[in-house]
C-alpha cells in the first residue's frame, strides 16, 4: 500500500516525476523488487482515488495524470511533419492547465480547512464524519 501511496498520491514526493519513472524508483527503491508486476495490484490502483483522496484531490489527480499524458505526447510528435498538431496541441494544453491551477488551488484551500482525526488530516472515505 505504501508503493501505490508513492505512485499515485498527489502528495507523494515522487508524484511530479514521469509515471513509469516513479514506478520504477519506488519498485527498485522500495519494494526491493526492480521486475514488481503492477498489474497485478492494479484493482488497487484503480481504486485508491476513491477510498484515499477527496473529491477536489480526485479532481486534480485525473487532470494532473491526463495533463501529463498530454505533455508526453507533445513531447513525442515530430516537430516538422507533426507542426500543425503540435501548435493545436499547445493551445489545449494551456487551457488545461489553467483549469489544472484552478483545481490545485481549490484543493489547497481544502486542505488548510480540512478537520483533523486523530492527529492528521483524514482524505477520502476516511474523512468522512
């Protein structure tokens, strides 16, 4: 549960670096097991949004890990035979990520209002009163 908190959680110190990157860090790292099959917890994976994060955390995490996406296929378009998309590509990237900054911010703002249980902030499922 710790590898997916590292992997999927936006609060984890590994969540700005690339998604195979960090899954690799945290497989070599921390599971000791450099060859981790994710697939097979990916059940787990798929739900810990739902169960850990609340909704304005959710919100982010989809934008943040689509924006990401997004970036690193910009990144791999070939910029001669590909410029049109590319510039098209550029103009939804920006408004995704104002749209991203808006839901950052909101999400900060929840934080710092956010009802502390038995001495830490509870997300999620868990937050529920």
């Amino acid at each position: 549960m710790w590898a997916i908190y590292l992997t999927e959680d936006p609060d984890s110190k590994y969540y700005a670096i690339s998604y195979e990157e960090r899954r690799k860090i945290i497989a070599e790292n921390y599971l000791n097991e450099p060859d981790f099959e994710w697939l097979d917890y990916d059940y787990v994976v798929k739900e810990y949004p739902e169960m850990c994060l609340g909704l304005t955390e959710r919100w982010y995490k989809k934008l943040a890990d689509k924006f990401s996406q997004m970036v690193d296929a910009v990144s791999a378009m070939d910029a001669i035979d590909e410029y049109k998309d590319i510039i098209m590509m550029y103009d939804k990237l920006e408004k995704m990520f104002k749209g991203l900054e808006i839901v950052e911010n909101k999400m900060q703002k929840e934080r710092s209002q956010r009802v502390e249980v038995r001495g830490s902030a509870q997300p999620g499922f868990f937050g529920k009163r």
